[in-house]
C-alpha cells in the first residue's frame, strides 16, 4: 500500500510534466523553454515560490496529500504491533497531517523546474484539459491504489505458491527451534 501511494504522488508529479509538453502547437512537437535545463542541472531561474504555491492551489496538491495520509496510515495502522497505544497512532496522523511540506516542496521544485516552465505549466492547468487532469487525479491515485494493491496480492501469491514448498520447510523448522507464542501466527 505504502508503494501504491507514492506511486500515486509520483504520478501526480508527473502530470506537472505532462502540463508542460502539452502546451506545444497540435501541429507540431512540444515547444522546449529555451531555459531548459539538463535534467540534473537546476534552471537558471527558478520557479518562484508564489509559483509553487500557484500550481499547488491549481492542482488541489492538498486534498492529494490527504488523500495519500490517509492510504499510507491504513497500512502504517497495519504495520504496527498489537501493543502499539492508540494515542501514540493517532498523534502520529496527526502530526503527520500536520507536517508543514511546504519549504520541501518549494526547494525539489525550484531545482527542477523554471519561472518559464511554471507560467506554462499554469497556463496549462488553467485550460478545460489541465482541469480535467485535476480533477481526474484523485480518481486515477486511488484506481491506482486499488489495482496496486491487487496486482501486489497476485504477485505475492504467485511468489508465494513457487516457493511453498521452501516456505513450508522453513516455517516447520522455525516452529521446532521456537517456542509457540501468538506473535508467531499472522493477524
């Protein structure tokens, strides 16, 4: 699930790039801003932080985070141990949903993306197909989450049935070295 919702902000990121190679003429290719950098070299002039804010306003960034606090939580919840006090749990999603992301955000984008790249990334998402794409991401990250974690339980399964017989060995001679106790058998 964890890898499922960074997938889901990896795709979200992605639809920042897809902004921009979208706003060349139908006829031709994508236009390139003259101040494209090479990918591991930071522009020349970086996208300001008013920019920043900007797309992370336009693109609803925050109900995305919401959305990706609560997939992660549902699996964190699942990772802990039984005896994990509940208070603790909560005042971590809190926290977490707390987290000022912001000065991150700013710094990652202002090394990758340029004042020209974001006027023409909000131009973009300003257009009736840039607000699609927002308005569609929500629903993308979580059929996303869904099929992830699907394909996830198929593959395991699959890994799994390969390998029963080791499986199988390895759990009966676990059980003759260990004594038996409830941490043993799976929630």
């Amino acid at each position: 699930m964890r890898r499922t919702a960074w997938l889901g902000c990896f795709l979200f990121i992605g639809t920042l790039v897809f902004g921009q190679q979208t706003t060349g003429s139908a006829s031709g290719p994508p236009r390139e801003t003259s101040s494209a950098p090479a990918a591991d070299q930071p522009p020349a002039h970086p996208v300001t932080p008013a920019q920043v804010h900007e797309l992370l306003e336009l693109t609803g960034a925050g109900n995305l985070k919401n959305q990706l606090m609560r997939g992660m939580m549902v699996y964190m919840r699942q990772s802990f141990p039984a005896y994990m006090p509940k208070d603790v749990v909560d005042d971590l999603e809190t926290s977490l949903e707390n987290a000022d992301m912001e000065p991150m955000l700013v710094a990652a984008y202002q090394k990758h993306l340029s004042t020209e790249d974001a006027t023409e990334i909000i131009a973009f998402y300003k257009t009736p197909a840039g607000k699609r794409v927002i308005s569609s991401m929500p629903l993308i990250v979580q059929d996303l989450q869904q099929g992830g974690g699907k394909l996830g339980e198929d593959v395991a399964h699959q890994v799994f049935e390969r390998h029963k017989d080791e499986i199988e060995a390895a759990e009966k001679q676990y059980r003759q070295t260990h004594p038996a106790s409830s941490s043993d058998s799976p929630k």
